[in-house]
C-alpha cells in the first residue's frame, strides 16, 4: 500500500491502530455480517480519500470514529430495533444445536454464537444510543470525545449510555449465564455454553484486567476482526 504521510501519521499506522475497532463497531451496529463488512471497507475507502485534506483540527481517532458513525449508521438504517419481550421469546424457543459438520469447531462456534447473541443485545435500543453505547463500551471513548462524534451534548450522551446499560444488563443478569452464573439461564445454547466452560473463560478474563466490561470481554474472547485487512 502506497502510504501518504500525514503530520507522522500514515494510512499504515491507522490500519494497524484503528482496523480492528472500525470493524467492530460496524458488527456491533449491524447484525448482518455481509453489510457489516462492506460499512467497515467503505469507512476505510472514506478514510483513503480524506486522508490528505486531514490537518489535525481533530484527534485522528475522533476524525476516524466521525467517519465510521456516519458510515455506519447510514448501512444501519434498516436495522430492527427489539423489545425484550421478543428476545426473551426468542431467549425461551427450542435449543439450537451446532451445524453437523465434521470440520466444525464447536467452542469457536459456541463463542461466535454467544457473540451474535450479546450483539442482539444491543439492537434493543434505538441506532443512535447503540452508537453511544458502543463507543463508550466496546471501544471505551471519554464521554466528552463520544459527544463530539455524535454532535451531541455531553450530559445527554451519558444518560443515553447509562438507560441502555440499564436496559441491557437487567436482561442479561435474568437470563444470561456467562453473564450472571446465577441467572435464570434459559439460553438456547445453554448446554453447549456449559459444556465448554465459556462462562469460566470470561470469569478468567475478567481477573486478568482491572476492569473489563461485558462486550469488552466478549471482544477479547474472539479472535479479532480486521475488515480492513483485503486493503493492506
């Protein structure tokens, strides 16, 4: 890749920092993994084009994060927004058991499956506060930066993230056992989440850090996602 330099910065150095965090923000806001993927590769075509025009009047990750929520909301327009009252049905149907294939890895499967599952999570809130919630949680921006991302006004962007968080962990805590080993676990997958110990995984994750929020945790459980990576 040919890498024009920006005050230090080179489109190099921007794949490598950024990649993987576009391409979850994009998986988190969109369920479909198709149209998740072209949102984060389009973000990256934005980012190549805008490139020489970037003087530094922003921090280059606000910069990158104001690209992917424009782009990304735009590939979400057409998401479905959930009650609880539909994912706690969905939460009681029959179990779901993995594909019958011989190459299958059921713990990545288990662990992807769970993934699709806490990103559902989040499609019980509106597009905007999923976008809120997601760069407060999953990539851990200061509230003040999300703000400025959003073009909204600071306290109202923490009480978007605080309803959500809300909103979600009363759900998972009822129902989730990764989440709460004592819930009420109803999971479709539940056996299978037991039978690989997924649960401990998380628990072992969280000893590790200080402090490791839910969908923190879940993006460390599964291998990282770069959709970036067909243009490096």
């Amino acid at each position: 890749m040919e890498t024009s330099v920006n005050n230090n910065l080179s489109l190099d150095d921007i794949a490598r920092d950024y990649g993987r965090m576009v391409s979850s923000i994009c998986r988190r806001m969109i369920m479909d993994g198709e149209t998740a993927r072209d949102a984060a590769q389009q973000v990256w075509v934005e980012i190549t084009k805008s490139f020489p025009s970037f003087r530094g009047e922003s921090k280059i990750s606000t910069w990158i994060y104001t690209i992917t929520r424009r782009i990304a909301a735009d590939h979400a327009v057409n998401e479905k927004t959930y009650s609880l009252r539909f994912v706690r049905d969905y939460f009681n149907g029959g179990d779901i058991d993995p594909p019958a294939r011989v190459d299958l890895d059921k713990e990545l499967w288990v662990k992807q499956t769970c993934d699709q599952c806490v990103t559902a999570m989040l499609h019980c809130v509106d597009n905007e506060t999923r976008l809120a919630h997601i760069f407060r949680d999953v990539v851990e921006l200061e509230y003040g930066e999300i703000a400025g991302i959003l073009e909204k006004d600071e306290t109202a962007v923490r009480q978007m993230v605080s309803r959500s968080r809300k909103r979600i962990s009363s759900f998972l805590s009822e129902r989730c056992a990764i989440y709460n080993p004592d819930g009420d676990c109803r999971c479709r997958i539940g056996k299978h989440v037991g039978e690989v110990n997924l649960a401990a995984e998380y628990q072992k994750i969280g000893k590790m850090v200080r402090r490791v929020n839910f969908y923190k945790k879940s993006e460390m459980i599964l291998p990282g996602k770069n959709y970036w990576k067909n243009f490096l």
